[in-house]
C-alpha cells in the first residue's frame, strides 16, 4: 500500500510563525505492499507519486515512504540503482535524493496504522493524500481487503476505521485517498468519515491493469493507472490552477477499466480543489533586514586537561587474553549436590518406613 | 590550529575560499585511494575525515551546541547515548581476499555495528536499544531489527580503536544484520553527513548508479577519539566516513582493463572542497610498470607502510591548480598489461555441510599463507539461538591434527533473548589450513515468527576473525597528522606485525518451514466435522416425529360443518 499524505500550506494563511515554513504540513506516505520482483511496477508506481509529491515541494520530514521489497539494488535489476517507468529506460524515478522510511519487513499493517518510529506530524490543517498500490484479494470473492507482504492482510472496515480515528483526534482537515489495485473501489466503500476524497483505479470485480513491459528487465514496468496519474502531473507546477475534477477525467476515458471515486464525503465541490491543494506545498519565506548578533561560541575549558599522556588499546593482546577468566554469572550448584540430595531423600525414607524396604532397592 | 590561516598563508594559491575561522577547531581531509588489482579490477577506497577538538559528553554550560564540519545529527547522537566510539558498515557484496588481497577497512556483507559506550553509563542496554532506533532514522535502514536476539557482547574481539582505557567489555555491543540490503536510500543520508556534501571535493564522483553496479560497495561511519598530537596530551574527536567499492573489469568495464575516473565513476574531479584542509587522490604504482601503465604522470610520490608492505603511491594534490591542466579536470587513465597471481597472508571461508533439514554443520577455514611465522588469530562466531549448537562437537584441526586453542569463551544462546557467542584463540601453524567444525540443529520456530518469505532462508552473520599478521616490513608506531589517512586507521603498537580482521562469508540456512495454510484447512476441516458429526448426532438424539394430518380443503372443511350440524358422520 502506498500511502501519501499531503497537507497543503498555501491554502490556509493564518499562523505563519517563522520566515521558512508554514505551519501546516503535506504528509504523504507513499506505500507499497508487495514483494518479488514480479512486482516491480507497484515500487515504480509508488516511486513515481514520491517523486512528483517532492518536486511540487513538499519536503522528505513530510513524506513516509513505505517499500516493501527493494527493487533499484535487487541482484535481478540489469541497472542497479535504478527504478524505471518507461520502457527504453527513458525515466528513473530512483533518482539520487531518495529516502525510504520503512522498507522491507518493516511494512506491515501496524506500521502502517501506527507507525512507531517515523509518524506523521500531522494537525487539523493539514491535508493529507494517501497512494496505495499493490494486490488486493483476486476477483473471486476476495475483494474488500489489501494484502501486505503476502502474510497479512488489511480491510476495508479497518482502513475505514483508521480514517475515522484521525478525524475524531483531528489529525487531518482534507484526506485524498487513491489506490492503484484490481477492485480498488471495494477499499473506500466503507469509508464515513468527512472530508474524504477518494480515487481507484477500477470497480468491483474489474483488475486494474499493468501498462508496458520492458524486454531488458523482464517485467511490467508501471500500472496503467498510475502511468496516466503520473503524465498529468508531470504537467502540474506549483502554481497551476488545475482541479480534482481535471484529475478524475484524465484517468477516465483512456484507459479500457473504469476508475472510480467517491466524493459524497467531501464537503467542498471537487471542482473548487486544486490539485496543489494534495500534492503540492508553498512555503511562505519572510526576509528581514535587522541584524542579529550572535554570543561567541563557549571555549571549552583547557584547564580540566589531561596531563598524563593517553594511549591506545592494544587490539590482540594475546597474553592478556589468554589469562582472562570468563565470568561465571549463573551459579550452578556443586557436581555431588544431586547425588547427595538423593541420598538424603532415600536415607529419611528408610529411617521413617523401616529398613526392610532396603532389600527390594538391593 | 586553524587550517585556514594555512591556505591564506599559501601565496599561490588561485582559488579565492572565503573561510571564517569562527571555530578553528575542527579540520577536515579527503582522500581517495585508487589500487588496480592484479585480476583487471579495481579498488578505489574513499576517506574522509573531520577531526574536532571538543568534549562532547560535558553538560549544562559547556554543552557543544556550535557545530561546522562535524554533522550535527551525529554529534546529538555521540553527547546523548555517551557513546564513546561508533563503528556501523553498510556493505553489498563480499570482500573476495584471494583476488583482491585485504581492504584498507574491512567490512562484512550486510548492516554490522559495534559500539563502545563510556564507562559512566548505567543501563548499556537501553541506550543501545535506542541508539540502534535513532541510526536507523539517520541512515534509512532497518537497524531497528536489532535487538537483544542479535546483539553480542564479545570478550576479546573488538578492542577500542581509538584512545580509552575502556576494557570493560560490559560496556560493547556488537550486532550485524547479514540480510540488509544497501541502495541509493542509504547513500543520500551519508553523503548528507560530509560537510561539502556531495557538491564539490572527491564525493562529486559518488553517483550512485555507478557505485552500486559493481563487485563489493561498503560505506562506513567510524567515530571515535584520538589523539590530537604526538605527545597525546589531549584528545579529539575524529569522524571517518570510507567508501570502498571495487570494480570488475567484466560488468562495468566491458570486459576491457582499462580504467579512467570516468570510466568508473562517470564523472571527472574539477575542484577540492573548499572546506579541507588537504584533498588527494593517490594510485597505488608499486606494480608499475609491470603490470599496468598510469597517465597523467605526477612527480610527486609517497611511500607508505599499510598491511605490512611498503608501497609506492602517486599522488595528485587537489588543493593545486595545476593538477587539473587546462581543461579544468582531472581524469586518470590505468591501462593493464600484464597479470600476476597474488597469495594473500591470511585469508578464512565458512560454509554450511550436511543435508535435510534438522542437522548440519558449520565449518569455517582458516588459512596461513606464511612459509614460516606462526601467528594467533582470534576468532569470534556469533550464530542466532534458532540454530542450536552442540558444543562438544567443536573439533579444531590443523594440518589433520588437533589444535587446542589457548582461550574459549562460549556464551550459550537462550530461546528467543540472545545469540551463541563462541570466542576462541586458536594458533596458526605456518603455512597451514585450519578447519574449525561444530555441528547444529535447526529449530522450529513458532508460526508468528516466520518472515513473510520464509522460504528464502534465515542468515547466519558473517564470521570475524582477528589477528596480528607478521609484517614483512617494519611498521611505524609514530603516528604524524600528515600520514595519508589510509595507513593510519589502525593504531600501530610493534613494529613487526599489523592488526587486521577478515570477515567469512554469511550463510543462508533453511529453517524446516511449516505449511502456513495448515491454520486455514484446520479450521474448515473442523467446522466440516463438527457441523456435519455433531448436528447429525443432536438431531438423531433429540428429533421427535409426529403424525401430522394436513389441514383439509375448503369444500371438505364446510360439508363436514354441515354435516355436524345434521349430525351424520363427518367425511374422512
């Protein structure tokens, strides 16, 4: 599952503290659930949302990108470093500035609802956009839940539950969810919170389906979806006036399966939205002309100096070795204990029920 | 002293660096050393080092809070844990000893980090717990998978490396992770860390599609206090961040020995970083010119003693302008022509023997190359609780005799809370094969701790062995700031023998791996029969049949009622 999560900072003017950012946040967590190389097109796809979030703005402390499997170093990549989306090798959405925050079998569901280590710092005013792609169950009865890793499994009561959770600790003020998977539409149907936008990339009972292979590399190299996604937002700047509505008919009438969205539980009309609004970020920068003068650094005391002259550790010191005595931490009771115990045992017994029980021992 | 009052002192100078000696403390040096290897491939070994005078485990007043060349997240992380030195490795490949000889720092394949803590730190534990948290968030990896079921706590291996009277080995902890993966996602935060970053200076030619399509790729953070002078009255701080990443000549040179700086890197060098004190570039030319042929010629040589050899180094001095000619680059052209076989002192191997799925046997071989010293190596195994070890079966054997070795600490594992740590001195006899064997079971683990491709295996981290190899030319023990960095990272206590550490290869074991649909066919199986079985038997118990006349038509209903009326008998 790739989650991004996108708070937009032009949209909302008050509470600009410092000169550099403003303080509502964009998260996206980008997350990717799949492993094998088979399922190269799910990093591309979740690499090339990462990479189109990064360059309309929004900074890596505002990003949690989930890989489950590593493609760019994998052994079978005939171009290691590399992720790419178009055939020909013509783009790599790898790049040089990439920062993965839970990779391999870190990606499992409870980091995904919540994570321990790097979270989204996210408040009332951020907006959030949440990109999930891989496998969901197959179209013979399975659908309404998303696999993790091929061990777990989330559904879409949980996701649903998820969402509710952050609106009731207000850790959201718009939430844009899209999902790339066969049946993605079965993912938001449960979904009752407010301000919930959602996108997938096909109906119940349709697959969504991968876009090209590339002989060089041997597998599929995007998702048709999310190749569409991703060419029209090649075309959106940080200043671009391009809506939601702009972004569901994009992805409509070119590709053969029919993507979905639901926007009943969006409180503003789709049309108002501007894409910036999730994927992209301003930052408001405030210049002074006054001076400020800085304390000279402390000196560290060279009084409460060493003196003596130090020295380095030897690194074998083989004599030294060889006289050290382990410790002993646990202590075991002396070798005889047990016997002795039992002999005492046999003793008070026969002392107690007489000796003639001795001669059926004997 | 303040190593920009040097370059402003140097009259030809061409290149106008503004510095402010705000904090004339701290200095820093780069350096990348190039080794053509005798099978067409090529070594090249990047390191840079910031060396700052300052105390970080003071409080309150004299807190650093001021930082410049040092990286201010891992100062944070050195004052907060008292850390007092900090080794952590990202390696992808393994160091091929035979073929390539031994590397300037050694490095096992996978995460490895090992730690010493200052002596005033109370619960050693918890601070590496969160320690291993906050270098996972610094270097995007998983470090957080390192737990007290991999964490060691070596008795005699892994001595401090730089000053300290720390020998309490209480306060170490070393731990590996033989599975993590290295890519571009960890290469950014490192490169983040130098204080040119990867604009100016030698890390302009670490791009990673380059660095990471090739043979062995490690890169490697080492901090640790050293003495700041010859007379080591006073100590600094010193962060060493290496690269070393090795070239085959049949992926990424075609097949071709001919190496250039842009043939490897896909980039040329233009400029020095302004922040350093020193940038050099130096090619190994002891085998020159039998083996291989070095263009642009520089006059300028050095000699240095590294891994008991006297070798004979070209050097190029970025901070010159004249290194970079008229174009404005620097580029390096090795060209091979001969080849030659190398036998390395000391080199070690481990492999898993056996078949099926419940014993085996781990052997790990040492061999001494040396026609007639004998050394001591020390050897430490650090094998995870869920392959268990029967230790009487340790048999060591060298030249198909016994060998005892002088020292054995053995720490047996517990269930689920620590690994085996198996420690042993073990004399090399010369020019031998030892073979140390000790045989195992594998467990079976519960059905929650399987990884979601359990199938692939479970890693077993790599061996360390540790020794001090006889030295075919005398060390020297004096240590001078204007050493190349590459001969000083060891500190040198006698003259006749240099410390060095080969890490074997990790194995990949399988674990008998249960059928995880089993819980999915049990449950239905159960179902099935307890619903079939058991709803039979309740309605064969508890079933009554009684007769029941259906109810008669209409017609039928309303004659009867006339007829009861004229009291004749009913119908049936």
């Amino acid at each position: 599952m790739a989650f991004s999560l996108d708070t937009n900072c032009g949209l909302l003017n008050h509470n600009i503290i410092g000169p550099i950012y403003c303080t509502s946040t964009i998260f996206p967590p980008d997350i990717l659930i799949t492993q094998f190389w088979f399922n190269y097109r799910h990093v591309a796809n979740t690499l090339s949302v990462y990479r189109s979030v990064k360059r309309l703005g929004i900074p890596d402390s505002h990003i949690v990108l989930m890989l489950a499997d590593d493609m760019a170093c994998n052994y079978r990549n005939p171009k290691p470093a590399t992720v790419f989306s178009h055939k020909n090798m013509e783009f790599n959405v790898y790049g040089d500035d990439v920062e993965v925050d839970y990779r391999g079998y870190e990606v499992t569901v409870e980091n995904f609802l919540t994570p321990r280590s790097k979270r989204l710092l996210s408040d009332d005013r951020s907006n959030i956009l949440i990109y999930l792609t891989g496998q969901t169950g197959n179209s013979h009865g399975g659908n309404g839940f998303l696999k993790f890793q091929d061990s777990e499994e989330i559904s879409n009561m949980e996701l649903a539950d998820a969402f509710e959770q952050m609106w009731q600790k207000r850790r959201y003020n718009e939430l844009l969810f899209i999902i790339d998977t066969c049946q993605g539409a079965s993912m938001y149907e449960r979904f009752y919170s407010p301000n919930l936008m959602a996108l997938a990339s096909s109906q119940v009972g349709e697959d969504s389906l991968s876009h090209q292979p590339d002989l060089a590399i041997g597998v599929h190299l995007m998702d048709k979806y999310t190749f569409y996604l991703l060419e029209f937002l090649e075309e959106v700047h940080p200043a671009s006036q391009a809506n939601m509505n702009d972004l569901v008919s994009v992805c409509a009438h070119r590709v053969s399966v029919s993507p979905g969205h639901h926007t009943d539980l969006f409180q503003r009309n789709p049309g108002s939205v501007l894409i910036t609004d999730f994927f992209g970020s301003v930052r408001k920068v405030e210049i002074t002309k006054d001076t400020i003068n800085l304390t000279s650094s402390v000196k560290s005391g060279s009084g409460d100096m060493q003196i003596e002259s130090l020295t380095y550790v030897d690194q074998l010191p083989v004599a030294e070795i060889i006289h050290q005595k382990p410790k002993q931490k646990d202590w075991h009771p002396p070798d005889g204990f047990i016997l002795g115990l039992w002999t005492l045992i046999l003793l008070v017994f026969f002392q107690t029920y007489g000796i003639k029980h001795l001669k059926h021992i004997f | 002293c303040c190593s920009c009052l040097e370059l402003f002192f140097v009259g030809e100078m061409e290149q106008k660096q503004a510095i402010w000696c705000l904090n004339p403390k701290d200095q820093f040096q780069e350096e990348l050393v190039i080794r053509p290897l005798h099978s067409g491939d090529i070594y090249a070994s990047f390191q840079f080092r910031t060396l700052w005078d300052t105390d970080f485990l003071q409080e309150g007043q004299k807190k650093v809070s001021h930082y410049r060349l040092f990286p201010k997240s891992l100062g944070q992380v050195l004052s907060k844990f008292s850390v007092q030195e900090l080794h952590i490795s990202f390696t992808q490949g393994f160091w091929r000893t035979m073929q390539w000889g031994q590397p300037f720092i050694p490095s096992p394949p996978g995460a490895e980090l090992w730690v010493w803590f200052h002596d005033t730190v109370s619960d050693v534990d918890g601070n590496w717990k969160e320690l291993t948290n906050v270098l996972s968030g610094i270097f995007c990896a998983s470090l957080n998978f390192i737990d007290m079921t991999n964490t060691v706590q070596p008795s005699a291996s892994f001595k401090p490396l730089g000053l300290g009277n720390a020998t309490d080995h209480r306060f170490l902890r070393y731990a590996t992770l033989p599975r993590e993966i290295v890519c571009t996602e960890n290469l950014t935060p490192w490169k983040k860390l130098l204080p040119c970053g990867s604009k100016a200076g030698l890390a302009v030619l670490m791009k990673s599609e380059k660095l990471f399509h090739s043979s062995f790729h490690s890169q490697a953070v080492h901090i640790r206090p050293i003495c700041q002078d010859e007379q080591c009255t006073s100590k600094a701080w010193e962060l060493r961040q290496t690269l070393n990443v090795v070239f085959d000549h049949y992926t990424s040179g075609q097949g071709k020995k001919e190496w250039s700086l842009f043939k490897m890197f896909s980039r040329t060098l233009t400029e020095a970083c302004p922040l350093a004190s020193s940038s050099k570039v130096y090619v190994d030319i002891t085998d020159n010119p039998e083996l291989f042929e070095l263009s642009p010629a520089t006059p300028l040589l050095s000699q240095a003693v590294v891994l008991g050899d006297r070798r004979t180094y070209s050097v190029y001095d970025l901070t010159r302008a004249e290194t970079f000619g008229q174009l404005r680059s620097f580029n390096l052209l090795l060209r091979w022509k001969g080849d030659n076989m190398l036998r390395p002192l000391l080199h070690a191997e481990r492999y898993v023997a056996g078949f099926g799925l419940q014993t085996g046997e781990i052997h790990t071989v040492i061999y001494n190359n040396h026609p007639y010293r004998a050394f001591p190596v020390l050897l430490m195994d650090s094998v995870p609780w869920y392959l268990q070890l029967y230790i009487h079966t340790l048999t060591v054997t060298s030249k198909s005799r016994d060998n005892k070795p002088s020292y054995i600490h053995y720490q047996p594992a517990k269930d689920r809370h620590r690994p085996h740590l198996l420690e042993m001195l073990i004399q090399l006899p010369p020019h031998s094969m030892t073979e140390v064997t000790v045989q195992f079971e594998r467990a079976l683990l519960k059905w929650t701790e399987y990884t979601p491709d359990p199938n692939h295996g479970f890693y077993v981290g790599s061996s360390v062995v540790s020794a001090l190899v006889p030295s075919m030319v005398a060390m020297s023990t004096n240590f001078t700031q204007d050493q190349p960095l590459f001969s000083s990272f060891v500190p040198v206590k006698e003259e006749s023998s240099y410390f060095v550490r080969v890490y074997t290869e990790p194995l990949l074991v399988n674990l008998p791996t249960p059928d995880f649909s089993m819980p999915y066919n049990v449950i239905c199986l159960t179902c099935t029969v307890v619903a079939v079985g058991y709803g039979s038997f309740y309605n064969l118990l508890t079933r009554t049949f009684q007769v029941d006349e259906p109810s008669p038509p209409l017609a039928k209903r309303l004659a009867n009622f006339i007829r009861r009326i004229r009291g004749v008998p009913l119908l049936a």
